[in-house]
C-alpha cells in the first residue's frame, strides 16, 4: 500500500452546511476509501491554507487519484491536493537511481564542466 498526504479547503457553503450540522466527515469518507481499496491512518482538521490534512494509503495512484476526484466533483470543497509519499528508504533507492541514470545537466555556452 502507497502512502498519500490528502489536504483539502472547504468552501463557504461546505462550512455553512458543517457549522449547520457538525459531523466528523473522516467516518463519512471512510466508506469511499475503504471502497477504493484505501485506509484512513490519520486524519485532522486545521486552520491555515488548509481545512483538512489527512494520511491515507490507497493501493495505487489510480484509487488515489479517484478519491480525489470524487472530493472534487462533490463541490463542498475549493481545493483538494494529494501527495504521494516515499519512505525514508525508498527516498534513498530513488537518489541512487537518479546517480546511476545518466541524465547531465545542459551546460552553458563557453562553459566547462570539469
């Protein structure tokens, strides 16, 4: 299972419909994640850029991108960001890779690389 950073903002009629009638939509969406073959690890609200930032893993970025979707097709919310997230370990396999990958840099004209 892949771990995603889910965060989401709220529109006005989506907090008038919460501040209507308060409810944790963490177990609501559950069902939907759950349904995509995803988990909900962790999940908070917060003030800032962001109204809700939430860890999930989802079996592939296909579900990943379908919940996403659907949280954005729904319209209580204005924004929805998910980032996929590497582990400690998976971040050193990937710089490995990128030293062995062959890949230079364009150079400037007159300019030497030693």
């Amino acid at each position: 299972m892949q771990h995603y950073l889910l965060q989401a903002s709220y529109t006005p009629e989506g907090w008038e419909a919460l501040v209507k009638n308060p409810q944790n939509r963490f177990e609501s969406i559950r069902p939907a994640v759950e349904k995509l073959g995803g988990k909900i690890e962790h999940g908070w609200l917060a003030f800032g850029e962001h109204d809700i930032v939430a860890i999930l893993q989802m079996a592939d970025n296909v579900g990943a991108a379908a919940l996403a979707i659907a949280f954005a097709a729904g319209g209580a919310l204005k924004s929805v960001k998910t980032t996929p997230l590497m582990s400690a370990e998976q971040g050193i396999e990937a710089m490995k890779k990128a030293a062995t990958c062959g890949y230079r840099p364009a150079a400037a004209a007159g300019a030497h690389r030693a």
